[in-house]
C-alpha cells in the first residue's frame, strides 16, 4: 500500500522559505518526529478523536514531511510523549504521569493510515530510591510490542530501571541501577547480544541485563589504547561540557561508543564528538577494546533522547556517510572526517523534545 505524504521544505539558519510538493513512499529514511496539530474547529470524531496532522523532519533531503487527515485518539490529546524507541512513541496522561501507553503514531508510514494504535502498559510503581515522574530514555527488544517476546525497558532520571512485557504483564519490574548517578548515559538494547546496554558513569564500564532483568546486571570494563591528539585548551574545553555515552550498534552488529559534549550558556555554544569503535570480541576478563576512530564507513549514528540506532547511508540516498546526526536543541550533523557539524533550526511548534525515529517500510 502506498502512502501519501506532503513535504515542506525546511530552511537553514540563515533563510526562512518553505516549499510544499507531494509524493509517494513505501519507505522512509530515518526521520525526526516533531509533534501533531489539530484544529479544535473540525470537532470532534467517532470516539472522542480529532482530525489532525502528524509532522516529521527528514534530514535526508533536509525537508519536513506533514501526514494530514490522521485521526488523533483522545488518549494522546490528554497526554504527554516519553520516549521512543523502534518507531513506537510512549505517552504517558498529563493527569497521572504513571499511566503509559504505546503508540505507532510517529511511524511515518503507520501515521498515514487513519486507524492509530494504542497499547496501554502497567501502571507505574516507584522504588523506595527511584521516581517516575521524570523519564530520561525508553529503550525496547523488538521492532514491535505484538511480539510475544517483546520488552520495554524505562530508564528515569536517577536510579529506577523499569522493565515489562506490553500486553502480557500486569506489572513492573523495577531495579536500581548499580551507580549513584547515570543521567548522561541512554540505555539500548543490542540485537546481536540480546541485551540491554548501559553506560556507567564516566565510560570506563558498561553495565548490561538480560531480557528477563533476574539476574544482577553485568559488568564490562572499557579499554582505550588510544585517544585523539587534542591540544590541551581544547581537552579543558571538553571538561567544561555536559558529555553524554552512547552504546551504539550498527545493522551488522558492530559497536561503538560515542562521547557527546555540548555546551550552552554564557560560554561560547559548542559540541564536539568523540568515536570508539569496539575491535575485538569480549576478552576472557570481560574487557573490551575501544579505538578512537574518526571513520565508520558507510553508517550513520542517530542521538537524540531516545535509544540510539545506527543506520547505513547508501541504503538512504541523502544522508551523509560518516556522520552523527543529533537532536538537542537543534538538529546537528557532525561529519567525522573533519569535525565540521552543520545546524538546522526547526520550527517553533514543539511541545516536547524530538526523538529520532528508524526507517520504515511497508
């Protein structure tokens, strides 16, 4: 089935014109999910839905693509987006913070069709050193909730790690991360290990749990033979940067770690990116090696406040080999090969944080 959808241009920094043309896709690059707009004059729906649109940035032809004509459930009018992980979005109600739902209306392509899924999950339960009223990333095990084995996993701002399985569980398993302070890091999950992935605090370990969250979580050193050669006022630079870890995994199983540095403020604006790739298998010490590197071939890496994902550019025509595309507060693109990083202002509509979302094909 084809799917219909309208792309405005968008502009840089230094312009400001939209252009609007139509076309037809079966596919989508990877895309950031900018927010839903409806008109309260079109009124109300069969079951308390409005009409509205659905809007997307593609950083593949630097345009902003608006789905029209998208029935939008009452339940997300009420509510508030969480997180994102393989093209589903998470909600929670504006009126209690720990009902959740999942949603396919950020898929590009599912939010073209008029019907949106909603899958409520458990209520949420804090931990006696734990909250849920803040959620810093969601991270999930299969490109959708419908699998039997699928699982959620939440991390909070703090300590609290909760995990279920949607439509199966009736509630949550809750742990505490094994470390005081874990705000800078994005949990993940890798395919290739079955696992979810955590940073620790300062990148030296990295900290894992299987998909059953029974066992205590694991713990692997991180080795660096090698580090960039920086001039020291630029490594004084970094240490006056909010850094964020990324465990990031490629389509074909490779795995890096990205350092993100970015300052805001009185300061002089800055981000910078610092690559590792992983060389060899996991050591019989459970160590793994982490080499700098300023090359990833023909892969792109996507970081936003969601769980990170790593795409290959020629399979989407437009992209930029070599890079990491990122979302805070503004759209950035890093080239690795030379630092170079390119900003894109977005427009002044958001109501929450974009997430960057997978591509999608029907």
């Amino acid at each position: 089935m084809s799917q219909l959808l309208f792309r405005l241009k968008l502009s840089s920094r230094n312009k400001n014109v939209f252009k609007q043309k139509s076309v037809r896709l079966f596919s989508t690059s990877p895309c950031l999910s900018l927010c839903c707009v409806w008109d309260d004059a079109l009124g109300l729906v069969e079951g308390g839905s409005y009409i509205g649109k659905v809007l997307f940035f593609d950083p593949a032809k630097n345009e902003i693509l608006q789905v029209p004509d998208k029935t939008i459930p009452q339940e997300l009018l009420n509510s508030k987006p969480i997180g994102a992980s393989q093209g589903w979005g998470f909600s929670s109600e504006q009126s209690n913070h720990n009902s959740l739902h999942i949603t396919d209306l950020f898929n590009p392509l599912a939010a073209s069709k008029s019907n949106t899924k909603m899958i409520p999950l458990p209520p949420l339960t804090s931990m006696l050193y734990g909250q849920t009223k803040v959620v810093w990333n969601v991270a999930m095990s299969s490109s959708s909730p419908h699998e039997e084995d699928c699982v959620v996993a939440i991390k909070f701002f703090g300590r609290q790690l909760s995990m279920c399985k949607p439509g199966r569980d009736l509630a949550w398993t809750n742990r505490l991360i094994p470390f005081d302070r874990a705000e800078n890091s994005n949990l993940m999950y890798s395919k290739r290990d079955q696992r979810f992935y955590l940073p620790a605090p300062g990148g030296n370990y990295l900290c894992s749990w299987d998909l059953h969250f029974d066992n205590d979580p694991k713990f692997n050193e991180l080795v660096f033979p090698n580090f960039p050669n920086l001039p020291q006022s630029t490594w004084e630079d970094l240490d006056s940067c909010i850094r964020e870890d990324h465990w990031v995994e490629s389509p074909s199983g490779q795995s890096f770690l990205v350092k993100r540095y970015s300052r805001v403020g009185s300061k002089a604006p800055m981000v910078m990116v610092l690559v590792f790739r992983e060389e060899d298998q996991v050591t019989a010490k459970g160590t793994r090696n982490m080499c700098y590197t300023q090359d990833i071939g023909d892969l792109c890496i996507f970081l936003s406040k969601n769980d990170p994902f790593c795409v290959v550019a020629s399979s989407c025509p437009g992209l930029k080999p070599n890079s990491i595309y990122m979302m805070d507060h503004c759209v950035s693109i890093c080239e690795l090969a030379n630092g170079t990083v390119t900003c894109f202002e977005l427009p002044k509509m958001m109501p929450f944080s974009p997430f960057w979302i997978p591509p999608c094909s029907v």
